[in-house]
C-alpha cells in the first residue's frame, strides 16, 4: 500500500469517525396549528415536537417525544395514557404515553411532557439544556412497569442549539392561523 493511500486511508477513517451530525428542526403549519420537531440523535426517527395552537393564541406550547420499539409484548395497548417513568438528563419524572401505535416492524409511542405558557418553557428549556449541554430522555423502571418489556432502546437524546429560533418560527406560522 503506497504512502499516500495510507495517509488518505487514515485522514478518511479519522474525519468519518468524528463528523457530528447537525439538528435537523422540521417547522410546519397544519390545520389549526404549527409545529417545530427535531430529530433524536440516537433513534433519528424519534422526535422532540413542540405543537403551538392558534386556539391558544400560540402562548402555549404542547412537547411531546416519540419512541420507536421493536417489542411486541400483548399488553403493549395497556400503556395507553398510562404515566411511565421517564429522566431528563438524570432527573426523574413521569410522562404520559398519548398514543401507540404500529409503525414498520414494531410500535411508536407518542409521550407527553406537557403544555406550558410557550415563553417561559423554552427559556426553561433553554437554559435545562445550556446547564447540561444535552437533553436526553430515558425510560426507566417503576413501580409495577419493567422498561425493557415494552422498549428495546430506552434512551434518546436531541440538539437543542436552535430551539429559540425553531419556536420562533413555528409561532410566526401558528400567528398566520389567527
């Protein structure tokens, strides 16, 4: 193998191993409401989406994720708006699954984190995700739930560098709505 291949080789491998992958934020309008979603960074398929409602006057914002998993427990229906255990990077609370259903070889499940007054949450958000520089959901045992019967991979994590330009531009199109 020549030097120069080798060198061309090592330089390929090297940048290929460390490129990072930038937030893709999706931003749309639909019937009575905006949405501004990323893709997860581990499951690029699971999304953090944060819906605005021109009902609402667009000041409050809905944040959801989403899970996909391969398991196929019977009882997998059972969890419908049921509270499961879930972390924020580390800290511990509960979400509620809002929806499931089947999608390509296994279930998606759509977790509500809640609706906030939209300002005051995205400062919040902002500064949650300066603090510890990620933003990463985990869903953990409980009382009565065992994560991995239900969910294969239990972790996701997603950018959250452009968050306040994201919501800025999902209220600009729920605002068209009034």
């Amino acid at each position: 193998m020549s030097f120069l291949f080798r060198v061309f080789l090592f330089f390929s491998l090297f940048f290929l191993t460390n490129v990072s992958a930038k937030e893709e934020w999706t931003i749309k309008q639909f019937n009575n409401l905006s949405f501004a979603q990323v893709a997860g960074e581990v499951t690029h398929g699971d999304h953090l989406s944060f819906f605005l409602r021109s009902e609402n006057n667009c000041e409050k914002v809905w944040n959801t994720f989403t899970v996909y998993t391969y398991e196929k427990p019977e009882d997998i229906y059972n969890l419908k708006l049921k509270q499961i255990p879930i972390k924020i990077n580390g800290q511990e609370l509960l979400s509620t699954v809002q929806d499931i259903s089947p999608f390509l070889m296994g279930y998606r499940f759509v977790f509500s984190l809640g609706q906030f007054n939209t300002d005051q949450y995205i400062k919040f958000l902002n500064e949650f995700y300066t603090e510890f520089n990620l933003f990463e959901i985990e869903i953990i045992d409980g009382e009565n739930f065992k994560s991995s019967k239900y969910f294969d991979i239990k972790k996701n994590n997603w950018v959250l560098d452009d968050l306040n330009k994201s919501i800025n531009q999902a209220k600009l199109l729920c605002r068209e709505l009034l």
